[in-house]
C-alpha cells in the first residue's frame, strides 16, 4: 500500500471509524496505528492471516463507500482550502488598511481562523 492510500484510509478511519464493526475497528488499528503485521493480529485473534488480510480489505471498502455515499472528508478538506484561502485574504487586507476599526475587525476574524486550526 502507498504512502498516499495509507494516508487516505487513515483519514478515512478518523471519519467513518466508529460505523466500522467492534472486529474491524481493532484489526485496523492494530495493523495501521500498531503496525503490527497480519501474522502478529491473526495470533491476537486467534484467526488466520488469510482472515486478517479479509477483515482489513473488508474494512477499508466500507470506509471508502462511506466517503463515496456522505462526502465528509471531502467537505472537510475543501472547507481547509477555503478557510486558508480567506486567511490569506484577511492577511492582504490587514497590510492593505488604513482603517484602525476595519483592520481590528478582521484580526477578530483571523482570531477565530486561527482558533479553527488548533
């Protein structure tokens, strides 16, 4: 699995997580939190690898038909571009302004911004 899929089905996980089976959430975060290996989980669960391998391919697709069916994590991700594009805005006004009440309003805004981040 690539850096980015790995990344993905992270993100995904942190989303959808909890809609995954008691069985599924453990395996996933044994193998992706935990990196231990099929063989390690399958000893775990008292399981085959083969079944491992099973319950984590079965998993992910569930997580990835949830981003497919509710759209979440690219919502989130578009309303980051967003939110980072109208900082920037408020950071191009700020050095703009002449006008101490306009610019105290939009530090209120970047506070606020900024808070979203934390």
């Amino acid at each position: 699995m690539k850096l980015d899929e790995i990344t993905q089905i992270s993100l995904l996980h942190d989303f959808y997580g909890q809609l995954l089976t008691k069985r599924q959430q453990e395996v996933m975060e044994l193998y992706h939190e935990e990196n231990l290996s099929l063989s390690e989980i399958a000893q775990e669960f008292s399981i085959s690898r083969q079944g491992v391998h099973d319950a984590l391919k079965n998993a992910e697709k569930a997580l990835l038909d949830y981003e497919q069916k509710l759209r979440l994590v690219e919502k989130f991700q578009k309303s980051r571009q967003a939110i980072h594009q109208i900082d920037g805005i408020i950071d191009e006004m700020v050095a703009e302004s002449r006008d101490e009440q306009l610019t105290g309003r939009l530090r209120s805004i970047k506070t606020i911004i900024d808070e979203l981040d934390q």
